[in-house]
C-alpha cells in the first residue's frame, strides 16, 4: 500500500469512528438518557439490569421427558 492509500483509509477511519459517535448521540437523545449535545455534564450510562442465578440445584422434575442432547431419547439405543 501506498501512503496516500494508507492516509485515504486513515480519513476514512477517522469518518467513520466520527459518524459513529453522533450516531449514538442520536440514539441516546432519543432515548432519553443523555442531555441534549452541548450541555454542561454528559449523563452516566445506564447500566444494564443484573440478574442473579440461585446456587440451588434445578428441580429433577423440569428434565423430565427430555432427551439428551446429541444421544437420542432415553430408553432407546443409538441408532
């Protein structure tokens, strides 16, 4: 590659990360959680919502009737 190729990918690069960045300017004043551009504090962003899984054992009662992933049906030989 030349160094007017790499300058043009560079500009380039430099467009896109650009556009990106009003693109969720955009997104985020639609949204609502950002302040419109050009106001004093950018808000945080919202983080998502945690869900926290139990250390409990599942119920034997939800697997049954189920089959075994890649084995077949239980109480059948492979075919």
């Amino acid at each position: 590659m030349s160094q007017e190729d790499l300058a043009a990918v560079q500009r380039r690069l430099d467009e896109l990360v650009r556009r990106v960045g009003q693109l969720e300017q955009t997104v985020d004043q639609l949204r609502g959680s950002r302040p419109l551009a050009g106001s004093a504090a950018p808000a945080a962003k919202a983080r998502p919502e945690l869900v926290t899984i139990p250390d409990a054992p599942y119920d034997n009662a939800l697997w049954t009737d189920s089959d075994d992933e890649g084995l077949g049906v239980r109480d059948r030989h492979a075919p």
